[in-house]
C-alpha cells in the first residue's frame, strides 16, 4: 500500500470476478495520512460509481491506505493483496 497510485486496481478473479479502480488520491498535510477514493462499474460499464467507505463516516468516501490487510466496500471485502499495478 505504500506505493498505491492512482489508476491501480483492485483485482477480484473468479467467475463473476471484479475489480475496483484507485480513482483519485490525496495527503493530510498534518498526519501524512494518505487517503484513495474507489470507483467501479458492472456490466455492460455504462456509468461509473465512487464506492463509499462504511467504515467510517468522517472519511468517506475516502479510505485510508493504512489499512493492515483488507478493506471493506458496501458490496464486498478487498485483500490488500489484490492490489495490481499498471507501472
């Protein structure tokens, strides 16, 4: 997670797989904490959605990329692990 960027992907194999998109990024200035905002799509991708963070209502829809090793979205838990990267 330390080298999270934006356009990274969340990749969810199987079979209906999913993936979700690191759409945008941001630093506290004061704590250094760095914050990602999440979107997705389904089939046929016609419109985009930012994914909110249930887990906490002062972030959201912001996550926090201390996260030790999953997340969780409204539709589904993400290993820290799926994190792929396009560099």
């Amino acid at each position: 997670m330390d080298q999270i960027a934006v356009g990274d992907v969340f990749i969810r194999g199987g079979s209906p797989g999913h993936a979700v998109i690191v759409v945008d990024m941001a630093m506290d200035t004061i704590s250094k904490d760095v914050v990602f905002l999440l979107a997705q799509s389904y089939m046929p991708a016609q419109e985009i959605q930012i994914l909110k963070n249930p887990n906490s209502n002062r972030l959201s829809p912001w996550y926090s990329s201390k996260i030790v090793s999953s997340l969780t979205t409204l539709r589904m838990g993400i290993e820290k692990n799926e994190l792929k990267s396009f560099n």
